[in-house]
C-alpha cells in the first residue's frame, strides 16, 4: 500500500495549530500530516520551479493545481 500524506504549505500552513489539529484527526488513519520545512515559501518555490522548467524544456514541472481530494469539513 501506498504511504499517504497531507502536507501544510503556505500561509495556513505555516500554523501550528492547524497541524496539531489534522494530526490528532488522521492519527487512526493511513495518513500522514507533515509541514513543509519552509512553509510559506513553499507554493512560491515550486511555481518558480515550474516556470523554469516550462521556459527550458516547454515541459510543466507541476501536472496539476487542483486537488484530487478535500479536506472534509
């Protein structure tokens, strides 16, 4: 099986709060809660990643923005 993982970027991932929360919730569960180490520059980073590689090779770094699953409410 496949390890799971949720992992906090951005602003709202930058709180640790929310990352004690999401991991008391997935605690029972195959999912794994981790901050980025830098979790503010992260979505910054890999959008300069991306840009670099398309201006280069023509090819996207990132296949998709949009998030095959939500966090339910």
């Amino acid at each position: 099986m496949m390890k799971k993982y949720l992992v906090l970027s951005g602003g709202l991932g930058a709180s640790v709060y929310l990352y004690k929360q999401l991991v008391k919730k997935y605690a029972s569960t195959e999912i794994s809660v981790v901050m980025s180490e830098e979790p503010i520059l992260a979505e910054v980073k890999g959008l300069v990643i991306d840009r670099k590689q398309r201006l280069h090779t023509g090819a996207a770094a990132l296949i998709s923005r949009l998030y095959e699953h939500q966090i339910p409410h």
